[in-house]
C-alpha cells in the first residue's frame, strides 16, 4: 500500500483509473474524482492499488524492489540491467495479465497502445546502445506521513552505488516538476519530455539520467508528443495480448 499512498493524487498514476465511462480519446475529459459516488470512488481506488500491487509483484520476480522504514515506509522499484518482466510466469504470478479485465476499453487502449509503447521507445531512443545496461527505476514512493526522513534517499543512494561501480547510467520518468528537482540532486538530468494524449489533458513526463559518478549527460532536452509505432515496441505489446490469451486458453 507504499505506492498507492504516495502516488495517490499523482496524474500518471491516475491514468489508467480516472476515466470516465464512454469517454475515449477525444470524449470530452476525465473522471477527476469531483462528483462521484461512494461506490465509484472505491472502485477506482481498488484499481489504483491493484495495478501498484501487481507492479511490484512483477518487479519482485523479475526485477528489484527494496524498502525501507519500520512499515516499508518507502518503496523503490527497478529493473536491473539486463531484465525485463516480459515472461509469460511474471505475468500469471504477479497478476499483471488481469490488468485486461479491470481496466476499462479505455484503460487498456492507454496501457497497451500508448503507455507501454511510447515508454519503451522513449527509453531506448534515450539511452540507445545503453538501453540493456542501464538501471531502470520505475518506482519511488514514500508514505506521506514518512516523508522528510531521508527514506528515499537511502534507497535512491543504495542503488546509485551499484550503478557507479558498474559504471552504468540510471533512468527514470519524473510525473512532476518537484519530483524533477528532487532527483537533480543526486545527479539526474532531464533528456526528453514526454506526454501522454488520451486525457483531458495532456499527463506530461520528464526523462532523466545519470550518468555513472552524477556526470552531466550531453545529449539535449527534447520533447515528444504523441504514441510511439515502432514495430520493436508493437512486438512487445503483442506479446503481452499473446501471453494474457494463452494464460485463458482462448
């Protein structure tokens, strides 16, 4: 519940929850949360914290996920080099491939044909050769009643140190400007700013990097709109709509 609790009011991670029903792309806005009924609100609630769930269960058989604090007060979720969470076992264990079901028409046109597209183009356009090398931070979230206690740092400078003795960069996508600010102190810069187009309004994304021993990257800030169609990433998406129907024997 770490994650869900920290990114609670956060616009990225409301993506996929805060739809309205019979609005797609274009329909006119989102759900905000103003005006729902008791019902409703518990329903998008219970998605929030599902799909959070079945993230770090996926990154805990395929990833890393580390914590810190008395009640796991804060919670970092990465992809290590070399990993991805691509397998079919990943999928059925974490619960992942029933993001199917519980996300709305919508909510499954933003994961599969925007989300996961465009983040893994992005990535490796950023990071090009590096792109298997690198340490991928997916998660960051402190509860808020534990924020201020250095917990994210530590778990922040816990990796960093791998990376530097590895020599490798790390990688993450910021959802806010205080967030940006947060994480140039410990070397991360901004590349590249992304957005997300099937809202209301557009969810914007911040790329950033740091480069082995917090060197300044030398690539320039730019900015991409729009969903990626590069086969590579079509491939990855098809293989997760494979995977989910071979799971339900269909």
């Amino acid at each position: 519940m770490t994650l869900a609790h920290a990114f609670a009011a956060d616009d990225y991670a409301r993506y996929l929850v805060d739809i309205d029903h019979g609005h797609g792309h274009g329909g006119g806005g989102d759900g905000d949360g103003c005006g729902l009924t008791p019902k409703e609100e518990a329903r998008r609630w219970r998605l929030h914290v599902d799909i959070l769930a079945y993230t770090v269960a996926a990154h805990c058989m395929g990833g890393l996920v580390t914590a810190v604090g008395p009640e796991f007060d804060s919670v970092a979720v990465w992809i290590p080099p070399g990993k991805n969470l691509d397998g079919l076992w990943t999928h059925f264990r974490s619960g992942l491939w029933r993001l199917h079901f519980k996300l709305s028409a919508e909510g499954r046109r933003r994961y599969y044909d925007e989300i996961l597209p465009l983040l893994h183009d992005t990535k490796a356009a950023v990071l090009g050769p590096r792109d298997a090398d690198a340490w991928y931070l997916v998660y960051l979230g402190t509860k808020p009643g534990s924020q201020g206690r250095g917990y994210a740092a530590r778990l922040l400078r816990d990796v960093m140190a791998r990376a530097d003795a590895e020599n490798r960069p790390m990688y993450l996508e910021s959802s806010s400007p205080a967030n940006n600010a947060y994480y140039e102190k410990f070397g991360f810069r901004v590349q590249r700013d992304i957005y997300l187009q099937r809202g209301s309004a557009p969810v914007g994304l911040s790329i950033m990097v740091r480069e082995p021993g917090g060197a300044v990257p030398t690539a320039a800030r730019t900015t991409y709109q729009g969903t990626s169609s590069s086969l590579n990433s079509n491939e990855i998406v098809k293989k997760r709509r494979v995977g989910i129907k071979r799971l339900m024997g269909y």
